[in-house]
C-alpha cells in the first residue's frame, strides 16, 4: 500500500514538473492532465470516492479539453 | 538588493505561517459537528451516504450558492463567448471511422453511467455534480466524434432552468410545511433503498440535470467559438 502511494506521488511531482517545463502547450495539459488523474486515484485510495469521482471527471477529461480547445484558437509552442 | 528583501520577506511569511499552525493539532477531533454528523446523520436524513446527507441535507444552502457560481459561470461564458458569433452551419471535416463508431457505441453507455451516478447520490458515492459532470464528459466525446451533430439549444436550457427551479422549489417547500428552507419533508422511508432520504435524491437528480446541461453548454460554447 504504502509503496504504491509512494509511486503514485512520485508519478504526480513528475508530471506537475513536467507541464511547467514543457514548451509544447499540448503536452502541458496532458501532463496536468495526468497530475489530475492521479490525485483522483489518491484520494479513492485515501477513502474519498466522492472527491475522486468529481476529481477524475471534471480535472482530467473537461479541463484538459477545455485548453486543448484553448490553445487551438491560439499558439502551440510557448516561445 | 530586490531579491534579499524578497527573501527576507518569504522567510518572514513562512515562520508566521508556520508558528500559527503549530498550535493547531494535526490529525485529531477539532469540533463535535463531524462526530455528530458521522454517528446521527444516517438516522436524521436516512441517506446512507453520509457525504450526501452533508452536502445536500445539513449543508443545503451552501450546495444552492455552488449551484449558483456555476451557472453565473456558464451564463457569463455564454454572453462572452456567443456575442458576435453567427448561427451558421460551418462545413466541419468529420472524424475518422475509429473515433465515430467509438463516440457512438460509448455515448448512451456513458450517460446511462452518469444518471446511475447521480439518482443513486444518497446510497451510493458520487451525487448530482459528479454524474453531471460524467454526462458532459459523454457530450464532449459527441462533439469530438460525430461532429455534424449537436445538442439543442433549447433543451439544455430547458434542462437547466427547471433543475435550478426544482431545487428553490422544494427548499420553499420545507417552508411551507415545516420550519427552514430546505427542510426535508418528505417521508424518510427504509434506509439504503432508492426511495429513501426523502428530498435528497430529487434535489440530486435536479443537480444532476443542471450541473451536467451548464458544463455541455460550456463546452459547446467554447467549441462553437474555435470553429
């Protein structure tokens, strides 16, 4: 249990440095994406089914849509 | 000269930050209302889902406020959005067979997931803004997949007015026969069946309707906006 916790907040400092580092935008929210997903799958392992479910739906798939459809209208690399 | 003083501030900022939180024991019981809640609320509102009996039972009002900034949003992001854009058929390249009969196959199976969600809020985890926010992750995919089709305008209108209008309703309700708005009226019946909890599972699904018609209207909008 433990190390699987461990692995899984590993996993998530990861990726939050990842999408402040990457230059391609895409990537980024896909990374934050990730971050999201993974925070859902904490707190279902820390006994908050609730949170993970509004977490997983609403931090992984609508938000990351929402800036994918944001950076389409705008640039794909930061410069 | 800028940066030492910035440092000495953050410094500064930390230790009172960390001083005050000192004092403050970690881990353990700070006030009796989440005791009471835990021991009686299953008794007092008969949702077994005690996050349910708090969320829309003991702490009504403030679910009503959250309703509230999310439809705030929504309207704002439609004025902003739709202001000078036409309601023209744009020509839109179709998606590839893979992702169409995907969106197709995936879609009822998705919002039958959502509505499960959300009537099942006070037995089960989850509740209206989860299974709403499932049933607009399902809208997304019909946006991304089966391009030419789109909700109308109209019904989820229609599904969002009369889902914030049944929840005022019934909080004016518990007014008319009892004490306090939101008063929970209606007959508690056998606990962790679906007609159970009394005005709970309709106020839920009345969140369900709404919560999940503002955000498809949302990402209708936005998509609308970046054809």
């Amino acid at each position: 249990m433990i190390v699987v916790v461990s692995f899984l907040v590993l996993l998530m400092l990861v990726a939050a440095v990842a999408a402040s580092v990457f230059r391609d935008l895409i990537s980024a929210v896909i990374a934050a994406a990730l971050v999201s997903l993974i925070a859902s799958i904490l707190f279902y392992l820390l006994q908050a089914p609730d949170v993970a479910m509004a977490e997983a739906a609403i931090g992984a798939a609508l938000t990351a849509a929402i800036f994918i459809i944001a950076i389409r209208r705008t640039k794909r690399y930061e410069e | 000269m800028r940066r030492a003083v910035a440092i000495l501030l953050l410094i500064i900022v930390a230790l009172g930050i960390s001083i005050s939180l000192e004092k403050i024991p970690f881990g353990t019981l700070k006030t009796k209302v989440g005791k009471y809640y835990i021991n009686e609320g299953r008794e007092e509102t008969g949702a077994v889902n005690i996050v349910t009996a708090v969320v829309v039972n003991y702490r009504g009002f403030d679910t009503l406020g959250e309703v509230t900034v999310l439809f705030i949003a929504a309207i704002g992001l439609g004025a902003v959005l739709r202001a000078g854009v036409g309601e023209g058929t744009k020509k839109t390249e179709s998606a590839s067979l893979v992702l169409y009969t995907g969106c197709r196959l995936l879609f009822p199976l998705i919002l039958v997931f959502g509505t499960y969600i959300f009537i099942h809020g006070h037995l089960t985890p989850g509740g209206g803004f989860q299974g709403g926010a499932i049933i607009a992750s399902g809208f997304l995919l019909i946006y991304l997949g089966c391009r030419e089709r789109r909700i109308s305008r109209t019904a989820s209108n229609l599904a969002e007015s009369l889902g914030g209008m049944v929840f005022v309703l019934i909080g004016l309700l518990g007014l008319v026969f009892g004490s306090y708005f939101l008063l929970n009226f209606l007959p508690k019946g056998t606990a962790n069946t679906l007609f159970s909890a009394g005005i709970i599972p309709i106020i839920y699904v009345a969140i369900g309707f709404k919560v999940g018609s503002e955000l498809a209207s949302i990402i209708d909008n936005l998509i609308e906006e970046s054809q």
